[in-house]
C-alpha cells in the first residue's frame, strides 16, 4: 500500500508544534490589533484618514492634533494588520471599503469599529466570569456594570439605525401601514432604545413603550430619547414577564435579545398574551443551526461562543435555572418550535441579507 502524498499529511512533530503556537499566537494579535483599532476609532484617527487618499504620519497627526511618532507606529500596526495600504511603510492610505467599516458610523451599517471598546471585559468581571465557571451563575446586564449596556449598544446600533426601518419593517406583511396609521408597539429588551427612537421618528402617528430590565441601558434609552425630542415613547425599567397580561399590542419586537433571557419561555408567553389577535412579533436573532456541524460554515464561531460565556449564555444564567440559551442558542428550529408552544401559529423566516442574524415574523 503507497503512503498518501505528503502534501496532505499535516505537520508532523516540531512543525505541528509551531503550526498550533502560530494559531494560538493568532489570537493574541487579534486582542492587540483590537485595542488598537478601538483607539483608532475613540482618537478620530479613522474618522481622519477616511476620503482623504494617502497621508503620512506627520500630516494625520497635525490633523487630529496627536503625537506623530505614536500615529506612525498605530499607522504601521493598522497597515501589518491588512486594514490600512501602504508599500513603503510611510505613506498610507484607508480604502473605501476601510472608511465604511472604520470611520462612518452615522452612515454604514457595516460600520464595526464601535464594537472594539478596548478589551472584551474589564479586570473585575474577568474575575467574575472565572468565578461563574465554579457557581454556574451568570451576571445580567447591570452585573455588568454601564459596560454591558454600552458594547451591546456599540456593537448593535449601526443595523438598528440603518435597516430596521428601510430594511426590516417593509419585509413585515402588513406592519408599516399599520405603523403609518398609528400603531401600539412594544419593543421588548430595548437596550439603549435605537430602535424606538428610529421607529419613533419614521412612524410619528404610532406609540412605543421600550422594557428593558437593565438600568443602564434604560437610562442610555433616556439620553437618547431626550435628545430626540420626540414624544411617541415611553420607557419602562422592567423585563418581559411585565408585559400587560391582556392583548395590547399591534407590533412587538425583540431584537437580539431572546437568548439572553434566563426565561425565555416565560417571555414568549407573556409576548403572546400581549399581542392583539392581528399582531406581528419582530424577532431578531443570531444565524445558528441546531447542530455543531450546522454551525460550521459560521466564520465567526469561535467568537460567538466567546461572546456567549462573556455575555449572552452568562445573562441567560443569571438567574437560578436560568435556561442558560446563550448566544448560538435561539436557532431557527427552537425559535419556531418555542413559539409554536406558547400558541403562535405563523412563523416566517427572513433573510434580508444580514449574515449574523435571522428575522422571524411570528404572528398568533
Ligand atoms: C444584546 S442586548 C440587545 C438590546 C437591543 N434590543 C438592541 O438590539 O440593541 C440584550 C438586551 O436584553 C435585555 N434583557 C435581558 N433579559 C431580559 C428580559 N427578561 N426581558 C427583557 N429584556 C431583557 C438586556 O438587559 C439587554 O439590554
């Protein structure tokens, strides 16, 4: 029998050795290269280089008014990292593409840069994370502290800004001229109320009411709907089991937010009991197959598992017998099977483009 081409053996000992140090070192540069690109984005020096062609070091930092000998090494890590051009290690250049992910938040809803804050979790929750692993309880949103409420807000609002009205909304059968025509609608784990003020401003006939349990966020919501000046929303610091138990409402929505629910069950009851007999519940949720091999295409696995223990499966064990979903958790096959069980009989997936996330509109 001939031994298989070499080619296709892996490495075998010191190489398979140095292969695996590679990957894990990989990741190292990935937490590095983040911290990097959220000070990029807190210092305007995106925001700086976008549209403007090539610059140097000595130019972008009499722009923003920083150091150049610091500009020029962040410049050198950004261009090492494949997210700024140069040839020669002096001048570079943010491409197009570049300026969309890195510097236009109000614009682009594949803006990203606000999801990098600086490290995943600050010093004290790592603490608490660790020992979360030993108790088997996870901390909610405000265990967080303000950041739980800020990265979700961070990492959320460009698709919430840019298309949930234009995107979602016109996907819903029947939904926008209802909402046209004044509509009561809840928007159920709201965080930092986006979505309510987007929706509050394209529908001005329709009343919102945001619940989110998280003080934070709800007081995120407050600052934002002040400065909003609109006057169709009102915030509730309450979570979905403090829905009205009599049907009220035309239009529900929770975006992102299901499988961090220690209950979710009890919140999908409480959506049904809420909803009018003609209603439509919006749910947004992550792109996830029941299965580890449905999963497997998903090139951000690994960093959606992560998010989980950091943040979603840890909010969604919070509570004791929490049911602990976490962020892959909600699948399509769940979700339908879940909704079925609480007494809603239609349930249509869509698509719309978004690589993360499903949307299902679920109507009694
Ligand atoms: C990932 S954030 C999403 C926030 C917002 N929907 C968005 O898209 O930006 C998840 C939110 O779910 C909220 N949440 C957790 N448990 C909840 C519950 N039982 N009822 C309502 N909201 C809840 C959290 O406080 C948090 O604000």
């Amino acid at each position: 029998m001939s031994a298989p081409p070499a080619v296709d053996k892996p490495p075998a000992g010191p190489d398979r050795l140095a292969a695996f140090a590679l990957r894990v070192w990989t990741y190292k540069q990935g937490e590095v290269v983040s911290l990097m690109v959220h000070l990029g984005d807190r210092l305007g020096l995106y925001r700086a280089m976008a549209g403007q062609g090539a610059t140097t070091a000595h130019g972008l930092a009499a722009r923003t008014e920083l150091h150049e000998r610091w500009v020029l090494e962040w410049l050198r890590c950004q261009a090492a990292a494949g997210l700024v051009e140069t040839t020669d290690g002096e001048v570079f250049e943010l491409s197009p593409e570049g300026a969309e992910v890195l510097a236009d938040e109000d614009g682009s809803l594949w803006f990203a840069a606000g999801a990098f804050l600086g490290s995943v979790a600050p010093p004290d929750q790592v603490d608490r994370l660790a020992e979360a692993f030993r108790t088997g309880r996870g901390l909610s949103y405000d265990d967080r502290g303000p950041w739980g409420a800020h990265s979700a807000e961070r990492t959320l609002a460009p698709w919430t800004r840019h298309a949930l009205v234009s995107r979602a909304l016109p996907a819903l059968d029947g939904v926008w001229a209802r909402l046209e025509g004044g509509a009561r609608v809840a928007d159920v784990g709201c965080g930092a109320g986006v979505a309510l003020v987007a929706m509050a401003a394209a529908f001005p006939a329709s009343s919102f009411e945001g619940f989110d349990p998280s003080r934070y966020a709800i007081d995120r919501a407050r600052a934002r709907l002040s400065e909003s000046g609109l006057t169709n929303v009102t915030l509730r610091l309450a979570g979905a089991g403090d829905l009205p138990d009599r049907p009220t409402y035309d239009f529900i929505l929770t975006l992102d937010c299901v499988h961090d629910m220690p209950r979710p069950a009890d919140a999908i009851a409480a959506i049904r009991r809420a909803i009018r007999a003609d209603g439509t519940w919006l749910i947004k949720d992550i792109r996830a197959g029941a299965t580890w091999g449905d999963n497997q295409r998903n090139p951000m696995l690994a960093m959606m598992y992560g998010t989980s223990v950091a943040a979603c499966m840890s909010s969604a064990l919070s509570e004791p017998g929490g049911a602990g979903l976490g962020t892959l958790g909600f699948h399509r096959e769940l979700a339908e099977a879940m909704c079925r069980e609480a007494g809603f009989t239609r349930f249509v997936v869509h698509d719309l483009d978004d690589p993360a996330n499903l949307y299902y509109e679920v109507r009694p």
